[in-house]
C-alpha cells in the first residue's frame, strides 16, 4: 500500500520491488506531496460529468481538484482530453503529444462502458479492443512521460431501468420478465469488472511491472446494488450522487488515501449531495 504524506514528500511501504522501482522514481524524486500531482485522462462522457438535458455540469477533473484541495493536498494540474461519445480508439487517432507533459504522474483511461461489456448486439461491445487502444495511448504517453503511472477507471454499467437498451443487449435476460431487469443491469456489470482487470493485466505488460491501478467505480456503484439514485434520469450516465461517488473513488486510486474522516462538506454541497450522503459515499468508496 502506497501513502501519502500531505507535509513530505510522497512516501512508498510495499512488498513488491518492481512496483517501487517504477512509482518511486516518479514519485519521490520529482513529485512532493506539497506540489501538485499531474494527471492526464483520456475519456467520454463518464468523465465529464455529462446529464441529460444539462450537459456537462459534473466533470471529474474538477471534483478531483476539490477534493484533493480539501484533503489537504495541492490541487492536481489535470489534462482532460475526454470527448462525449467517443471510444479510446479515437482518442488514439486523435492523439496530440503536444496534450502529454513530461510531467505526467497519472494517465487514466475511461472507455465506453458498452464497449468494455460482451454486448453480441450490432457488435456495440469490444473489450479486446479497448485494451488495445487503451495500450497504443499509454505507449504513446510513456513515451513523453516514462514515469507516468496507468489507472483504468472501471465503468458503472446501466440502471436495471434502462430497459430498451437491456433487452436489447441481453435478451435471455429480460425476455418475458417485467421491468426492472436487474439480472441483464448486474450482467453488464460483471462483464465490465471482468474485462477492465483484464485490460489491467495487459497495460501492465507494457509497464513491465503490476503498477496499473483500476479505480473501481463500477464496483462501488455495484455495491450499492446499481441503485437508481446513483444514475441520472436517462439510467445511463449518473446523478449527483452518482459523480460524487465517482470522484471520491478516482481519488483514493490516485492518492491511496482513504476518504472517511476528511472534510469534504464543501465539495458534497457544490455537486449537490447532503453532508450525511456524502458520508454514505465516502464510506462506500472506501469498501472498495
């Protein structure tokens, strides 16, 4: 387990020397805890915080930034490159060195949470290829920054209310059962946790060390029962409840700091979720 300390300069207490060799590097000789860590993303929707009807009002980056200033550390300079609606693999035909800083401590990946399932329908889902695209960027960046360290951030799937898209993908699943199909929504899900470990393990080849970190949102969205109040109203992207969630866990893999105990009231209160919610959801990321 990596720890931070918030006065000195990032400290690392682990079993595993490869891991140490790599992050240490990056780590310890360049980045204190005082200054600011620099993340690349590279991303849909899902990281800018996208609503139905209200556009991108919850982004990640910013969340991140509020929390990490909260916790007592120097905000994070963040590159986010995310488009709404597109997949890694155009992040790669898009990609532009000029985006990546020598810098980079962190480079999180976020594909499409369809593609990273096993969906047959009109061959939406193609995990095998996001791991590929996903491992043409991290070259491309490691390239420019030989430190930086991968995270793949694991999806949330779909609300067991998202029944058009369910019956679609999984009709075995839903056929002739009344709504909500939990079965297909927790299936979804499955998949995903299964193929982003799996995307891990690949990235981790190229590192040449198990050095990628998976930020587990889909999994804390799951042990919350893929509740609806974590989704937005097309049961697809999240609420605010839903992003809050998110950040609190894309926080604890990039800073391996627990979030229960930090004061994080004025971040609950900018994105719209109680004091005592938030609470709920700092203890549900750090299950995870």
């Amino acid at each position: 387990m990596f720890g931070f300390s918030r006065t000195s300069r990032v400290e690392i207490q682990t079993s595993k020397p490869a891991i140490e060799t790599l992050e240490s590097r990056c780590m310890m000789s360049v980045v204190p805890a005082t200054a600011p860590l620099h993340i690349l993303i590279y991303g849909a929707s899902y990281i800018n915080g996208y609503q139905s009807g209200k556009g991108n009002v919850q982004p990640l980056p910013t969340m991140l930034k509020e929390i990490a200033s909260a916790a007592g550390f120097a905000a994070p300079v963040i590159t986010n490159v995310s488009t709404d609606g597109k997949t890694l693999a155009w992040a790669v035909s898009h990609f532009k060195a000029s985006q990546v800083s020598s810098l980079t401590d962190f480079v999180i990946f976020q594909d499409q949470s369809n593609r990273m399932a096993n969906i047959t329908y009109n061959n939406i889902g193609n995990p095998v290829q996001s791991e590929k695209d996903a491992m043409t960027l991290y070259q491309k960046v490691k390239a420019i920054a030989p430190h930086a360290v991968p995270i793949v951030f694991e999806d949330w799937g779909r609300s067991a209310l998202d029944t058009a898209e369910l019956k679609k993908w999984y009709p075995s699943l839903t056929l002739g059962k009344p709504t909500p199909y939990a079965a297909a929504a927790n299936q979804m899900q499955a998949e995903i946790k299964k193929n982003t470990a799996a995307e891990v393990a690949y990235l981790n080849t190229a590192a040449g060390a198990r050095v990628t970190r998976t930020a587990r949102v889909g999994d804390a969205f799951a042990a919350k029962g893929l509740a609806v109040e974590l989704f937005d109203t097309d049961h697809h992207h999240a609420s605010n409840e839903g992003y809050v969630l998110c950040g609190l866990v894309n926080f604890e893999a990039i800073y391996h700091v627990k979030t229960a105990g930090l004061d994080l009231t004025s971040v609950f209160s900018k994105h719209g979720v109680s004091a005592t919610l938030g609470k709920s959801l700092e203890t549900l990321a750090d299950s995870v």
